[in-house]
C-alpha cells in the first residue's frame, strides 16, 4: 500500500523488518537498506534501469532475500517545494511497484541528498570514476536515513 505519510507506512511496517530506500533516476535505481531495528541506513547497490518490469524483478529481488518490510521512495520536489515531472515519475514507479510487492511504500522529500552524497564522497577523497559507481545508493541511504531518524522521533514522542 502506498502511504502519503511516512507515519503510516512506518504503522504498516512488520516488526523487526527492515526498510529499503530507493533514489531513482531515469537511468539507475539506487538502493539502500536499513537494519531490523530501523537505525542505520547502508548503501547498498545500484540497479541499472532498463524497463518497468526487469527494473522491477530486480528490486523484488532485493527485497525478497534481504526480508525488506517496507520502501521509502526519495520524491525528488522542486526547491520550492512543488512536484514537478520527476515526482510524477516517481509516483508512477510506486504505483506500478504496488501492484507487484505488498509491502507498505513511503515517499520522502530527497531534495539536496544526491549533493549531500556528493560532498561526503568528496570528503572522503573519491575519485569521479568510483563517485559515479556509488553516487546512487549513497544518495538513497542518506533518504533513508532522513526516514530512519523522523520514525525514530515519532516513535520516541510516543513513549
């Protein structure tokens, strides 16, 4: 089920199962995981797109043996805050992987991760040939990670 707040899908989440978080551009899909106990987002690796349905089986994949309780999909927003035509892309992707995939799909606002993952490949003195392999799913861990620490605040006011 797609869920327009992070809240709920974080409600939907089975316990003790992790999230994905995916960075999708028109060319690659960047993935990352969390762990079980929904703290720390790793890198995980990045799928080259071809087509909706191999793009897909890939990522079903992924999720499947790495038992992923639910996604959170980075929403690429304009600075202003407005969606533009890569959010309906994105909104599309979900849809169309729902159909596919029962676990419970998130959106998160990615704006500045791909340059926060920039800098920090930077920092650590990445040369451009290895910053272009890892860029992606250095971009979607930090949207995870974004998620993990706003469920942890939720979950924290809770008790």
């Amino acid at each position: 089920m797609i869920h327009e707040s992070l809240e709920a899908a974080a409600e939907a989440l089975p316990p003790m199962r992790a999230l994905a978080g995916l960075d999708l551009g028109d060319k690659t899909i960047g993935v990352a995981v969390s762990d079980r106990l929904l703290t720390v987002a790793t890198p995980l690796e990045t799928i080259k797109r071809r087509k909706f349905t191999l793009d897909a089986e890939a990522l079903i994949a992924i999720l499947t043996s790495r038992e992923i309780g639910g996604v959170v999909l980075g929403l690429p927003r304009n600075m202003d805050g407005s969606e533009g035509p890569r959010c309906q892309k994105t909104r599309a992707f979900a849809r169309n992987l729902v159909r596919l995939w029962d676990g419970p799909i998130a959106f998160w606002d990615e704006r500045l991760s791909t340059v926060a993952a920039e800098r920090a490949l930077l920092e650590a003195d990445t040369s451009r040939k290895r910053r272009a392999e890892l860029i992606d799913h250095v971009a979607a861990s930090y949207i995870l990670q974004g998620a993990l620490d706003r469920i942890r605040h939720l979950r924290q006011g809770q008790g």
